[in-house]
C-alpha cells in the first residue's frame, strides 16, 4: 500500500506535460505511538494543515533574490504531478525524522511533520525506511457538525480509504483550495491558523457538493482506490462567496 496521489484535473490518469516533468513528491511523517495514537479525524486535519503551513511558509516562497530555500523545489514540484506520500513513525523514528529540515503541525493530540519535496527515488534514508502500511487510525467518538464558518474538506462517503491515504486526500483538497484563494483570502485563513474541518459527507449531498463547482480531487489511481474516482470536495467559505 501506498499513499502517493494527485490532485488531477483529469478524471483519469492521462498522459501530459506534467508526466514528462522530473518527479517529485510531499513527504508527511504522523507520529503514531502504539500507546497513545491519535483519533482519525484529528490527523486528517492536521495533516491539512501541515501542507497549507508548508505551501505559506516563506522558505517556499519569493523568486530570486527574494527565494526561500525551499521554493525552487516547491516549484518543480507543484509542475510535475502533485503526489503526497505519508508514512508512520514513532519512538526514535520520530525523533530521528523530527531532527531533518521541515516542519512540524500539532492538532488536538496529532503530530505531522510535512518536510519539502524530494525526489521520488531519492528520499533522505531517516524517511525512507519509515512504514506506509499501518496508518490506520480510528475516531473513538463522533467528531461532531464541522464549523460552519470555516474550510470544509469533505470526504466521499462511497470510498474506504486508510488513514494515510485520506491524509493525502485531505492534503490534496487543502492545496486545490490554497491555489483558488484571492491573496487576501489566503492571508485570513494563515492569520485564522488555517482553521479547517474534515467530514465524510452525507450520501445525498455528496453529488452535490461534486457538481457545486467547488475543488474536487480526482485521484489519479496510483493506490488503494480507482483512477478518476472523486475523493474529496474542498468547500472554503471564500469559494462559495465567489
């Protein structure tokens, strides 16, 4: 099992200039003790937020002589196929990939540590010998009604997905929202810590939400659910107003 996704344009995973880019991909590390592991929901969200931190940091951003360290990569990454990869760690695994470049988003209980692009066979060895597999996380109760002023990354209610994978889906809706935003919007929402719900939505609204012309990731097929399928509608306030 893998976690490596794109936000596509595309229903499908057709060819395009993007393919013929050097690849690259978003690594997300969430910190899962056997003891105390962090409920679903908290780390979807976090993990949301963590990529929207990572895409408004000022070492991603400026040209020039005004570039951050880490906005050349950024760049090539953002051409290429937006994939996101999230692994587990615990323990000095945590540790040990703490102690690399990146940054590191707390939740309720979650932790995530979102670190720049790298190329998609050459991840630092602290990171590439981390599990994909095991990301399964449960919600021991109901996270309850979103905010009803905030972003809200819903989920397709027709797709099981593992934690991990709808870590990177929920990343995904957040970045297809972040590229949508007005400059001032942006601005707001980082100023707001990019407050943000994720929920599964409602069957019956689910279509809806598909066709209300909000973002919608389309997943490109590379694991666990098929290509084109919808995976999550990215309903930003500041969207809808437009």
């Amino acid at each position: 099992m893998s976690t490596q996704d794109t936000p596509s344009a595309s229903p499908f995973h057709d060819e395009s200039p993007r393919d013929e880019a050097p690849q690259f991909v978003l690594p997300l590390v969430v910190r899962i003790e056997k003891a105390d592991p962090p409920a679903r929901t908290d780390a979807l969200e976090t993990a949301a937020r963590a990529v929207l931190v990572m895409l408004s940091d000022e070492r991603s951003l400026g040209e020039g002589d005004d570039e951050g360290e880490w906005a050349r990569v950024m760049r090539d990454w953002q051409d290429a196929r937006i994939r996101k990869v999230v692994r587990r760690a615990r323990g000095a695994e945590w540790r040990k990939a703490s102690a690399l470049d990146g940054i590191t988003v707390t939740g309720k209980a979650a932790e995530v540590r979102v670190f720049p692009p790298v190329p998609l066979d050459g991840w630092p060895k602290e990171l590439a010998k981390l599990q994909v597999s095991g990301t399964d996380l449960d919600d021991p109760a109901d996270p309850g009604a979103p905010d009803p002023l905030a972003p809200v990354l819903w989920l397709n209610p027709d797709l099981g997905m593992s934690a991990g994978k709808a870590m990177a889906q929920a990343g995904h809706g957040a970045q297809l929202a972040w590229w949508e935003l007005s400059d001032a919007d942006r601005k707001a929402w980082r100023e707001a810590g990019f407050a943000l719900s994720v929920r599964t939505a409602n069957p019956a609204a689910w279509r809806e939400l598909t066709l209300s012309g909000l973002p919608v990731v389309r997943d490109a097929g590379f694991t666990e659910i098929a290509p084109g399928s919808c995976t999550v509608v990215a309903d930003h306030p500041a969207l809808r107003a437009g």
